[in-house]
C-alpha cells in the first residue's frame, strides 16, 4: 500500500536518457523527464514523462507515455499514452478518480469511452517507475495499480540482484519486474508478459536500464545522461 507518510520530492526538469534498442536494433533514443508542475482537476501534480522514438531497418517506433501525478499523495490522476509500431496505432487518455478510470481512446481510427473500477490511489506504469525511488527495494511491496483496463495491487519486489556499470558508476544493481496478480494462478507483468523489468541503481534509486514489453517485440533502454538529479 502506498505510505501517505513518505515525502514525495522529485526536482522539477531532471532528465534521464537513453539509447533505446529494438528487440536487437539501435532505433534512437528513449527518455524519462519530470517536466513540471501542472493542475490538473485543481489537484497539483507532477508531470512525468517517458518518450522513445526512433527507426532503423524499416522499424519505425514512437512511444508517449505522460503520466500527472498527485504531488501530495503520489496517485495518478491522468495518464496518455500514444503508441505507434509495427502492426499498431493507438492513443488514449485516461482520467483517474477515487475507484474509478475514464478512457478516452483512438483505437485505429476509431474513438471509444470506457470506464473501469481501479483501487485508491492507482498508479500507472510511469508512476510506478518514480514510485520506486521512495521505497525499501529489500521489502516486497504492494501498490494499487491500474492501466489497460487492469486493476490490482502490483507486487514490487526485487526479482535478482546483479553488477552494473553506468556512467562510470559500477555497483550492485536490483531487477525489478512488477508483477500484477489477476486471476488464480495467472499473474500480469507491468512491464510486459515477456519478461518486462527495470534496472534500478542501488545508491540513487534510479533506472539504469529499462526493458519494456510492446504489442510487437521489446524496446530497451540503456542510460548515456542524467542532470538534475
């Protein structure tokens, strides 16, 4: 569950990059960003943003994920997401409310509503990514979660632990893959049913490398920049 007690700080223009692969192509590049401070439903709320885009070898990808989150509380309050990949075109907005979710979506070129039933205080994946940052990785967690018509409590907890090198920094690295329970003995990955997961620094709580689970393959994330952390 999500401590109301924790300070949720985050500094407003930090942004990580990334050179983003392809299943096993260099197609551009991928970035996380706290863009700002914005109101959304007179509710302050951090801006948080992961962007891939890029192209090679007649594989064209563009990946927007905008996430407002309650800079109190740290829930979601709005997400978008605009996909574009092979075989795939789809855009949506999705307001947040206390047991709720509204969506509003382009679905190959088709426009349709729907609402779901989420648990208090829902995070989606972006937030999930941040959220991170301002727990114990050595407990397992559970966090209410919603996102693609999913609802639940996803379970963070580290999946192995493992040497990393990034920007000269070589330390011990944790892998997480947030697991969402669904049906008895099935279970979601948050990140992608194919082995989805994040690399996360063990001294800055940050994603070294991101792996991320798409309708058609895989695209991943290594770290090349990081300022205003």
């Amino acid at each position: 569950m999500i401590n109301l007690l924790i300070s949720f700080t985050l500094n407003v223009g930090e942004r990580i990059d990334y050179r983003a692969k392809y299943s096993f192509v260099n197609v551009g590049s991928m970035y996380l960003k706290v863009e700002g401070v914005e109101v959304i439903r007179n509710i302050p709320c951090y801006k948080l943003r992961l962007f891939a885009k890029g192209g090679a070898l007649g594989i064209n990808l563009y990946e927007d994920f905008i996430s407002w989150v309650d800079t109190q509380n740290f829930r979601t309050v709005r997400f978008y997401k605009r996909q574009i990949e092979p075989g795939w075109n789809y855009e949506v907005t999705i307001d947040y409310f206390e047991n709720y979710a509204k969506y509003d979506e382009v679905k190959a070129g088709r426009r349709n509503s729907k609402v779901f039933d989420i648990p208090k205080n829902a995070l989606d994946p972006v937030a999930l990514i941040y959220y991170v940052r301002f727990i114990d990785l050595k407990d397992t967690i559970l966090v209410p979660y919603h996102m693609d018509g999913f609802s639940g409590y996803a379970k963070i907890f580290i999946k192995r632990k493992e040497r990393c090198e990034w920007l000269d920094i070589k330390e011990e690295c944790y892998v997480v893959s947030p697991i969402l329970p669904m049906d008895e003995n099935k279970a979601k990955e948050v990140f992608g049913d194919r082995g989805g997961e994040i690399i996360i620094s063990s001294t800055k709580k940050i994603p070294v490398k991101i792996k991320l689970n798409l309708v058609v393959g895989s695209v991943i994330g290594h770290i090349v920049k990081m300022v205003g952390h």
